[in-house]
C-alpha cells in the first residue's frame, strides 16, 4: 500500500472537494440570489469561520489515523469550532425569542441540507480515513462529522439565509453538535480494526486470473 499524504495535504485535498460539491449544491438550488448578498457582514465572518472549522476538523481526523503523531490538532478543531459558535452568537440579538426560534418550522428545510446533502461528504471523508489505523475511532468519527457538517451548513445558510444568526445559532449548531456526538457513539461501526482491516483485505487483495 502507498504511504499516504500528510494529514494536512489530505485534509487541503477533501476541502477542495467539499467546497466545489456545496457549491454545486447551491446553485443546483437557485439559492444565489439578492438574500445572501444583502446580509450583514457577521454572516460572512461564520461562514468563513465554518469552512476554517471544516479544514482544522478534517486535519485532525485525518492526524489521529496516523500512529505517533500529537493530538493538539484536535485541540485546534475545537477552538476553531468554539470560534465560529462565538461568531454566531456575537452576531445575534441579546433579547431575540426563544419560542420563536425554537418553532421556526421552515428550518427542517436546513436541517434535511445539512445531513441529506452532507451524506457524500461524509462517505468520502470516511473512505480516506479508513486507510488510516483507527487508534481512537470516537475522536475521528467526531471530528470527521464536524468537519462535514459545519461545511453542509455553510451550503444551508447561502441556499436560505436568514434574518437573524440566533436561528442558525440554535438549529445548525445544534445539528453539528447532535450529529457530531451520534458519530462518536456509533464509530466502532465504522472506524472498527475488523471492519478496517476487512476493507483492507478486499482493496489490496491482488487480481486472480
């Protein structure tokens, strides 16, 4: 088997991949019109700020495949996902209503985008690690969810931006955290030594003829 990348050109290589395919997404939707480009600058700075969180979080999944590499580029992707909450929260009003965030049913719409439409992403992501060795299959599986989802919900927010951040805060934080902590508890599915060594058998197995 090849060695692989450096777990920063691997990370560099799947965002630029994500990057494009969100893109598609959203123009597949006629999302780009007059309301994305009418929002404040707050908006831009979390999107920037998710697709930051979408190349550390991928980094660190793909360093912590790696035996002997440190671990503090996990600490990385958390403050950087710290940071782009921060942003949502400094660009939301102090007083806005809970209730009315809470039953803004349109936001299901973001919600299906955000897993739907991160789907792909995820099973490339995957993919790549499993060609690593899963010496810590919850913190990759994580890290790999966070860095598909906060980049789904980049693609969510062009395609319906909306009026104010706290509804992003609340739903798409939420949906990153939920399908972040589901990734962890569900990894050894995934990230298993027997299911990665099983994929290993049938991709390095040679041809027989």
């Amino acid at each position: 088997m090849a060695p692989l990348r450096r777990p920063g050109m691997r990370a560099a290589m799947w965002l630029l991949g994500a990057v494009v395919y969100v893109g598609i997404l959203v123009v597949g939707m006629n999302a780009v019109k007059g309301d994305a480009a009418g929002v404040g600058a707050g908006f831009w700075v979390s999107q920037i700020a998710a697709i930051v969180v979408g190349l550390l979080a991928s980094r660190a999944a793909f360093a912590s495949v790696v035996p002997g590499l440190p671990s503090h580029a996990r600490a990385w992707a958390v403050l950087a996902a710290l940071v782009w909450l921060g942003t949502l929260v400094a660009a939301s009003p102090w007083n806005f209503d809970w209730a009315t965030v809470m039953g803004a049913n349109h936001e299901w719409v973001c919600v299906g985008f955000i897993v739907i439409g991160g789907t792909p992403l995820m099973v490339a992501l995957t993919v790549m690690l499993r060609r690593g060795a899963p010496l810590s299959p919850a913190a990759t599986a994580a890290l790999a969810a966070l860095a598909v989802a906060v980049m789904a919900n980049v693609g969510a927010c062009l395609s319906l931006p909306h009026a104010t951040s706290a509804i992003t805060l609340v739903w798409h934080g939420g949906v990153v955290l939920v399908l972040a902590a589901a990734a962890a508890l569900t990894a050894r599915l995934v990230f298993g030594w027997r299911g990665v060594a099983r994929s290993r058998a049938v991709v390095d197995r040679p041809d027989r003829r």
